[in-house]
C-alpha cells in the first residue's frame, strides 16, 4: 500500500515504444505522514486481532470509520465535573 523510497527522478526504462517513461517517486512530507499512521493503524489492528479476534477489530472499525463519518468524537476525554480522564481502560 506504501509508496515508500519513489519519486520522478528521469527515465529509467521503457518496456515498449508506446509506453511512457517509468519513474521514481520521493514521497512528500504528508504522504509520510500518512504511512507513518497506516503503520500504526496495521499494528493497532494485528494487536486487536491477536486479542480479540478478527470480528472484533472489522466491528471497531467499522463503528470508528461511522463515529468519524458522522462526526461523533470517538473518546471521551472529560468527566461529568469537567476533569480530564484516560481513556484507556484497566485490563
């Protein structure tokens, strides 16, 4: 899925006379920025797979990907009196 190590530095070979140059790609500092998070993404899912199972970590997902879609917040960060709380739950 990455794009990592490529940007257009020149011609590097053509396959056939119709097809267009090949070239390397750099990534730009957002589209790192992006790998760096499906990075963390890959390792929350192979964490919560080996945990729960897979069912469990499509389910969260798929509820995080609607939260975001619908622009609910996805943890909650204060309580009642306004305090800020953990959002990590004891094991």
């Amino acid at each position: 899925m990455t794009k990592i190590g490529t940007k257009a530095t020149g011609s590097v070979a053509q396959a056939g006379p119709e097809r267009a140059p090949l070239r390397q790609l750099e990534l730009s500092e957002e589209e790192r920025s992006k790998d760096a998070f499906f990075v963390q993404i890959a390792e929350i899912a192979e964490a919560m797979i080996a945990r729960h199972g897979r069912d469990f970590a499509i389910g969260a997902f798929v509820l995080s990907a609607k939260f975001i879609a619908e622009g609910k917040p996805l943890i909650n960060r204060n309580n009642e009196a306004g305090e800020t709380v953990s959002s990590v739950k004891p094991v």
